[in-house]
C-alpha cells in the first residue's frame, strides 16, 4: 500500500484510512523468510483482534520451530556470506537510512496498524513511530563513528582490538511499544553487521510485517531481516534453543526473560539481552514546585499508554505533608485522561490489548479492593464491546499488598505515604524490579544523595521518561541485563577480537 495521500487528522479521517487498509487485498499476514513473503510450514494461523471493537482484523502466519530452522540457516547463510557483514559502514549507514525515510513516509500506515492490533490512541503510536525513526536514523549514523582500538604494546608488537558482528541475532519484542520496540532491539543490531530475525509479539504483528517490505526495499540483502509470527512457546523458544543463534535480545516480562536464559544455557551459552518487568517508584517531596504540574505528569506516568508500559511509575511514593493536598490534584490529572476510541486523536487512552490482560487488570484492582487498600476512582470496566478500564488510583497502600508489589501492566496506580528522606529510598528500593525511578525535588543536595541510592537502571528527576536516543535504557535487579539505545547498544551487538602481531625488529 502507498503511503495515504491525506494527512490523516480527524477520527473520521483515521476511519476512512483504516477501512483502506484493511479492504482487499487487505494486509500482508505471511511471514518474511528468506527474502519471501511465506505461509508458515505447516500453514496455521493465529488471528489478530482489534481490542477497542473485538472484530477480527486478519489470519496471520503463525510460524513454529520448522519456520526457525529455515529462517535461521538463512540468516547464518547471509552473515557468513558477508554482503551485509562486510559491507563498508558507509553502505550499511546508507541503507538503514533508507529504511528510516521509508518509515517516515509511511508512518500514518505503519502507525495505525499498531493502533488497530494493541489499541493505542493513534496520537501515541504517531508518537512511537518518530521514537522508532530516530532511534534507526541514530544507529545508523554511529555505525562509521565506532572505532576499534590499538593497544599499548613495546617496538616489536602490535596489538589491535576488533569489533566484529556477532553473527544471527533473535529479537522478541512486545506489544505494548510494537514498532518502537523492535526499533531498538534491530538498529543496533542491524548497524553492527549482524542477521536478525524478528519474532513479534503474537499479539501485535502487523506492523512488524510492514517493515519487512520496507527493509526489503531499503536495500537490506537477502536474509538479513526476516520476520516470524507466531508464538512464544512454539518459534520463540525454537530461536531461543538454536545452535545456530548467536545472541537473544528480549523485552517482555522477568518470567518469560528467566525462561530465556535457561534456553541459551541449554544451547550454545548464546548471548541474552533482557529489558524486563518493572514496579517503578515515583518520588515526590514535599519542597518540589507546581504540584499541579507534578500531579500532571504523575498521572500521566501510569496512565499513558493504558498503563501498559514497563517503566510506568506504579509506584506513587508521596510525603506525607503534602499527600492528601496531591492526591487530590492526581486524581483530578486521572478524570482528564479517560479511554476513548483509539481512532480519535484527541483520545489520551485506548483498550487493553486483549481479553486475558483485561481479566488480568481487573482481577488485581479487585485483590487491591480486598486487601484493604482505599479505592479513590476507577475500578470498573467501561460497558461495550471494547476492552476498556479507566485510571484507577489505590490510597493507603502498603508494601504486603499484591497491587503494590506486583507488576499489573495496567491503569493501577498505587500511592504510598512517607515522612522521611530514609523511608522513601528504603520504600523505592522494596521491589524485585530496578527499571526505572522517578524523583520530584528543588533541593539539589537531595536529589543527588537519593539519586545515588536508588537501585535502578534509570532515574528521572523531575520529569517523567524525558528521554532520546543519546542515553542507555535498561533495568537492573530482575527488570534485566541489557541496554537499548545510544552507542552502547551498538556495542554490545558486537564482539571484540584481539588481533597480537610480533614484528620484526
């Protein structure tokens, strides 16, 4: 399909591009395998389902491990073969820039796709898609500014350390950021010379099979990108166990991530790279400014994206002098971002991505109920038939109860008190997760004193997740061991070799 000749930007507008997309000879549900668009072997399908209206959207390819074994041997094929390996940087930057303006022209397409398979207002995965762009246009601009090194050595040797591409890469992404994600588990990886195969997430794989012609047409060779449908269970563990695969880079949740490690030990001890799970704690003292501002992005912090995202600050950590006055201006920020239809711009929500992670989120807003916790709006999914549930806000939470341990992935947010610098960092580090952290202050000396003890792979003081592509993103403790973004990523889809030369003297 061609990009829309006009610049969606009403509902009805979004409408009428959806009903485009989707007419015959409708979308493309094959997988991409060897430079082909192809049925899976043994020809199933799994349907994708529009979760804001529950009509089915297509039959896609649902690939299992025979559709790993040839999807991998190409991918090994075309690493070992070098077109791409080999290719100078300057070429490969050239082709992932294409990529990058492909994507940029296509982005209203590729955008709506994301929102008519997970959701998402469409104004958010307009958002993602200039996320996804930036982070190719940034990979692909490092790919020549990497150097090796030469090593300090006496008059008769010279020693040079290498980076070499570490071969066939696996990525599975999610679907809560689908092409946002896969941006930056591919980027890098594609920059550092490597083969990648892409499984996405059952859930949400259209947009990902959009970017396989784009790729195509960019000028990537033969086997370089290719993309598996399917199952976790079925093709991804079959990635995730091959001989043949040299690195895993994942993000979902810290189980299926613990699975995966077990699968690289049983193989070939391939490299694994997680972005998990998070609970992530927002820190507000009572000296910061603008409490109307503060509540504002507090909300948003859990609320943007259904709360269907890994470093939603679930976690509202507020002192106790100013707790009651904030809540207050929280639930005020939540009234403002109810659910709508994921078609209309002005729409700050959308719908849970499916039934089981629907059934999921209320089930914990009712365990919140039962535990004790103070239930101040929300709680109750909106009738119709699509999977909505609006901002939900728990006060009096305590550290025994499920909802403010647990990861819901959902519109939950949990609000603990604290009257001492000690307490909030004693009650932030309380978790199996370090994704991210959130802290709200004018006094510099505490920022800096909690920024240092908070056990997390990312710290936002005052804001929210305003971040670029110029920093790592990545968790520690149980959220994970790896880092997307910046050159860091580029590196770590890298191997080093250390070359010794004795010279004559």
């Amino acid at each position: 399909m061609t990009e829309h000749r006009r610049i969606p930007q009403t509902r009805d507008d979004w409408q009428a591009l959806a009903a485009e997309l989707t007419a015959a000879p409708g979308l493309e549900t094959r997988a991409f395998i060897d430079d082909a668009f192809v049925e899976a072997a043994d020809g199933a399908t799994l349907t994708t389902v529009n979760p804001a209206t529950g009509a089915a959207l297509a039959e896609v390819a649902s690939c299992d491990a025979a559709d790993a074994e040839v999807a991998v041997a190409a991918a090994r094929a075309a690493v070992d073969g070098g077109a791409w390996s080999r290719l100078a940087p300057g070429r490969r930057k050239a082709v992932l820039l294409k990529l990058a303006d492909l994507m940029a022209a296509h982005k209203h397409e590729l955008a709506l796709l994301d929102t008519l398979d997970m959701g998402k207002p469409v104004s958010s995965a307009l958002g993602d898609l200039a996320g996804a762009i930036g982070c190719l246009r940034y990979q692909a601009e490092c790919i020549d500014k990497l150097y090796g090194e030469v090593a300090p050595t006496g008059d008769n040797a010279l020693g040079l350390v290498l980076r070499e591409p570490l071969g066939v890469v696996a990525c599975i992404v999610p679907w809560n950021f689908p092409l946002m994600m896969t941006a930056w588990k591919i980027a890098p990886a594609l920059a550092a010379g490597n083969s990648v195969i892409l499984k996405p997430s059952e859930k949400s794989p259209l947009s990902a099979l959009r970017l396989a012609s784009l790729a195509r047409e960019a000028g990537l060779p033969r086997g370089i990108f290719q993309v598996l449908p399917g199952f976790g269970h079925s093709v991804g563990k079959a990635l995730a166990l091959s001989m043949e695969v040299d690195c895993l880079a994942f993000t979902g949740s810290t189980g299926v991530g613990k699975q995966l490690m077990q699968y690289a030990g049983q193989s070939n001890l391939k490299k694994v790279f997680l972005e998990c799970g998070g609970k992530s704690p927002n820190l507000v003292f009572a000296d910061c400014k603008d409490l109307d501002r503060v509540a504002q992005h507090a909300a948003a912090a859990i609320f943007h994206n259904q709360g269907e995202v890994c470093i939603a600050g679930s976690r509202l950590l507020v002192e106790n002098a100013i707790r009651e006055a904030f809540v207050e201006k929280v639930l005020a920020a939540a009234e403002a971002m109810q659910p709508g239809d994921p078609l209309d711009p002005a729409s700050f929500m959308g719908a849970m991505v499916d039934r089981a992670q629907y059934e999921r989120v209320l089930d914990y807003i009712r365990r919140g109920v039962e535990e004790g916790a103070q239930l101040r709006t929300g709680g109750a999914a909106l009738e119709g038939p699509g999977l909505f549930i609006p901002p939900t806000v728990f006060d009096g939470v305590t550290e025994t109860m499920a909802i403010g341990r647990e990861e819901i992935f959902g519109p939950v947010l949990a609000v603990f008190g604290f009257d001492s610098e000690e307490e909030a960092i004693r009650l932030a580090n309380d978790s199996d997760y370090g994704l991210a952290a959130g802290l709200w202050s004018q006094d510099i000396d505490r920022i800096m004193r909690v920024t240092r003890r908070l056990r997390s792979g990312q710290v936002f003081v005052n804001n929210w997740a305003d971040m670029d592509q110029t920093v790592p993103f990545g968790g520690v403790k149980q959220s994970g061991n790896g880092r997307d973004k910046s050159h860091h990523s580029l590196e770590e889809y890298s191997d080093l070799k250390s070359v010794w030369m004795t010279l004559a003297t």
